[in-house]
C-alpha cells in the first residue's frame, strides 16, 4: 500500500517581523468584540503583576544577601523564589479561565501554535505577557491566534 506523503503548503509561512515590536497593538476602536466575562483577565492580570514583583523582590534580596554576605538573606530570597514559582503555578491555572469567545483558545497562555499575523508582542515580552501588559494598561486584549481584539471595557446592551 502505497504511503500517502504528507501534502506541503507551498506557500511560504508568514513572514516573522523582527525587531522589539511584532504584530499590532489591540485598539478599542479597531472593531472590539467584547469578552464573556471580565473577572478572569483582572484576575490573571493581578496575579502575572504580584509575580512579577515577587521575582524582583527575590533577585533583589538574592543579590543582597550575597553583596552582605548573610546567609540569612539569601535563603530569605530564594523562599521568595520559590513563592513566585507558586505564584506563576496559580496564573497558569488563571489563565485557563480567559477562554477566547471565538477561537477557544486562551488569551493569557503560551502556546506553540503559530500566531495570528496581527498578533501583538513586544520585546522582553511573549505574547501571553503583552496580552497582560495591555489588559492592564489599555483595558484592550489581542488574541493571538485569531487577531481579534477584545475590549475589557466594553458593556452589554
Ligand atoms: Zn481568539
């Protein structure tokens, strides 16, 4: 029985941009779909926010403790190290709560799957990050696999 060989697109995949910013920033007014429930963008947004405190807190203390040469310091640094793996634990569960309306996939989760064209990144960032950092800043999230935007502001009628 003859092998049926896998049929490649010959079309050449999307081009990756590359440079600190990739894709397009989510504007409300760029025709946003409103999201089914708020609570679990501020929620997962506020928990990505105390991570991200806890891990300076940590390097900080860390790097403290080791300039003071205390002991003390550095373990007290590395607890917070490991409250942060808790705290990233806890957002990876939140973050399984912000179902995207339309694609069903997750606005706040990494994946491997290939992204939109649109899809908004910035540097030190990955695209579950930006979506945080937009939720927070401009109350507007891009999904990453569909391109839509979604605004967290938006009311029912
Ligand atoms: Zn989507």
């Amino acid at each position: 029985m003859p092998v049926k060989h896998r049929i490649r697109n010959s079309s050449a995949p999307a081009e990756r941009q590359s440079g600190i910013i990739q894709g397009k920033a989510p504007h409300r007014l760029d025709n946003a779909h409103k999201v089914t429930r708020k609570w679990p963008y501020y929620r997962g947004a506020l928990i990505w926010v105390s991570a991200m405190f806890l891990l300076f807190l940590a390097l900080s203390t860390f790097i403290f403790g080791a300039l003071e040469k205390d002991k003390n310091i550095i373990f007290l640094g590395i607890t917070i190290f490991f409250v942060w793996i808790f705290m990233k634990l806890m957002f990876f569960f939140a973050s399984k709560a912000t179902t995207c309306p339309l694609c069903r996939a997750n606005h706040y989760a990494n994946s491997r799957s290939s992204k939109h064209k649109k899809a908004f990144k910035f540097f030190p960032f990955s695209y579950a990050s930006t979506a945080v950092i937009t939720a927070v800043f401009i109350r507007c999230v891009r999904c990453m696999h569909c391109g839509v935007t979604f605004d967290l502001t938006k009311k029912y009628r």
